[in-house]
C-alpha cells in the first residue's frame, strides 16, 4: 500500500464528504413537524379567537396542507378563508369569532418536504373567562431579521449549505488528525 500525498488526502476527504452528505441530503428530507400553535395544545384561553395558526419545519413550501377546526358540537367550524401559507412555515385559517365555551378540535394534514403526509391533531378550550391567548410565534429557523434583503436561497438550500460546510470541516480535521499520528509513529 502506497502512501497518499498530503495534497491528496486533503482534496478527497472533503469530496467524499460532500458526496456522501449529498446522497444522505436527496434522500433523508425530512416529514412536516408541527413546532408551535395558536392557541396553543391543551389551553384554555379566552378573547377573540378569530385565527388558527400553526408552524412547520420540514413543511413543502405550497404543498397540499389541510387544516380544519371543530366546535365543541363536533361539527366543522367554517372558514372564513381558506387555508393562507404566510411563510415557508406557518399555516393559518380564519375562522368566525368563537362563541360557544367549550373544547375545539384542530386537525392538520401537512406535506412534508419528503412528499409524504402527516397527519395530527390537537385540542383547546374556549372559555371566554379567560385570558387572551398569547400571540402566535412563527417557528421559522430561516427567518429573516427585519430590514434584511433575505436573498433568494430557500431554508432548505441553508440548512444544506450549512450543513455540507459542517461535513467538510469535520471531514479535514479528521485528515489532519490522522497526518499528526501517522508524523507521530514515523518519527
């Protein structure tokens, strides 16, 4: 067995990296995971109720997303609107103005970036005593900051960028620590 120049092993090891890391990106997309709610699971809130707003990570950006709210008699509560996407993230249906106490059922069919479906629900109750429930927070790791351009890459094309600078730098550390040993039993 031959010995690989310094030049060789610092060039192949960060390829085979990125190759593998792409291979594992095409196909480990992941499922839709429901990450926050307005109101939230298992609340009892209060106030004008007029939205249910959910956020996804790993949700299609314009995928085939169902989201549906039950009254307390178990019958449907009409949309106002229809289902809105308002960021790569967050889902929202406007609903009339709650008015009847009582325990509401949300259920959500979300498409995942992987293409497959998920399904799940949660439940409220409405008890026009109570507090307000807290504004909704949109958990979007991508985000951008106000006043930010935000440029065109998608979360996804990041999280990969990201993710492919992380692979490879671990990928030459492991090089360079294998070249100190191999120094190190030369010499």
């Amino acid at each position: 067995m031959g010995h690989r120049s310094l030049l060789q092993q610092i060039v192949i090891a960060p390829a085979l990296a990125l190759v593998a890391m792409t291979i594992l990106a095409a196909g480990g997309r992941a499922h839709a995971e429901l990450r926050s709610e307005r109101p939230a699971a298992g609340t009892v809130v209060g106030g004008s109720i007029t939205t249910v707003d959910v956020s996804f990570i790993f949700m299609e950006e314009g995928g085939a997303h169902v989201l549906t709210l039950r009254g307390p008699d178990g019958e449907i509560v009409e949309p106002t609107q229809s289902l809105t996407q308002l960021s790569e993230t967050h889902l929202q249906i406007t609903v009339p103005e709650l008015r009847v106490a009582g325990r509401y059922d949300v259920s959500y069919l979300v498409e995942g970036a992987d293409g497959d479906f998920t399904p799940g629900a949660y439940f409220f109750n409405w008890d026009p005593g109570a507090a307000e429930a807290p504004a909704f927070v949109d958990f979007n790791p991508f985000a951008q900051a106000p006043g930010d351009d935000g440029g065109s890459l998608s979360g996804s094309t990041q999280a990969l960028i990201v993710g492919g600078a992380v692979v490879a730098t671990l990928a030459g550390l492991m090089v360079a620590r294998r070249l100190l040993v191999d120094r190190s039993a030369a010499g």
